[in-house]
C-alpha cells in the first residue's frame, strides 16, 4: 500500500511539481502530466466500482503498482500509449453523452443544493424562534420571581 502511494501518487506528483516550475514550461511534459492524472482518476473509479472482485485476483496490488509505474517511467512512458490509444479514442467516442450526463447532474446537483439551503434556512429560523420563545419565558419566569421576592 505504501508502496503504491510513494510510486503511483507521490513521486508522480513531485514529477507534475518539478514540470509546472520550469521556466520556460515544457508544454508535452504537462500534457503528460495531465494525461497520467486523468489515467490515475479512471483507475481510481473503476477500483471503487469493482474493489471487492479486484481484492480477490492474487497479486492485484502488484499489478496495480506495475501498471502505475508502467504509466509514468521515463523509459516506458505507458501513459502515452494507453491515453492515447485506449482512453481518449473512448472518451471522443462518448463525449457528447457525457457531456449530456454531467449537464443533467449538475442541474440535479444545483436543485438539491437549493433544496437543502432551503431547508436549512426554515431550521434555523424555527431554531432562533424557539430559542427567542425559551429566552422570553426564561425572562418571564425571573421577572415574576424578582416580584414575589420583593
């Protein structure tokens, strides 16, 4: 595991790091760069959708840490080969549902946001009036004690 976060994410980012700060910056070094995340991203969601089958293959953690060196070694530059002849020929293929898909889910993702500020709004005025209404009888109450004492 540590293995696969040192060599699949931290050196890769250091290397992304090392690419954003040169003067001038190299364009195909961050092309690059950017092409390893995405791969990393598409990775990291089909291992979420399918990690308890993955878990049970033998040596999964092994071929995954292969794979993800495989993608950024300098002497293999797998990222090229596999964005460039598997993933982006994919995502051109099926870029105008995505894009549909992801429209729909941000209209669903803003009316739900309006739903809960909306409720959230109605909580907390039910809240400040409850609270108005216990500090009013709170008031009352010490006010016709200070009279009985007096």
């Amino acid at each position: 595991m540590r293995c696969s976060l040192a060599l699949g994410y931290a050196y890769p980012a250091y290397g992304c790091y090392k690419t954003l700060e040169l003067r001038p910056p190299q364009i195909e070094q961050l092309l690059f760069w950017c092409q390893y995340w995405i791969l990393v991203a598409f990775l990291t969601v089909a291992e979420r959708l399918a990690g308890w089958a993955l878990s049970c293959l033998p040596a999964y953690g092994e071929a995954k840490l292969a794979l993800l060196v495989y993608l950024w070694h300098p002497n293999t530059r797998g990222t090229v080969r596999v964005y460039g002849g598997y993933l982006r020929p994919l995502l051109v293929r099926h870029e105008a549902d995505i894009d549909r898909g992801l429209l729909v889910l941000r209209a669903r993702a803003a009316d739900v946001t309006t739903s809960a500020a909306t409720a959230a709004r109605a909580w907390l005025v039910e809240a400040a009036r409850r609270a108005s209404s216990q500090m009013q009888q709170a008031a009352a109450a010490r006010s016709g004690r200070e009279g009985q004492a007096q």
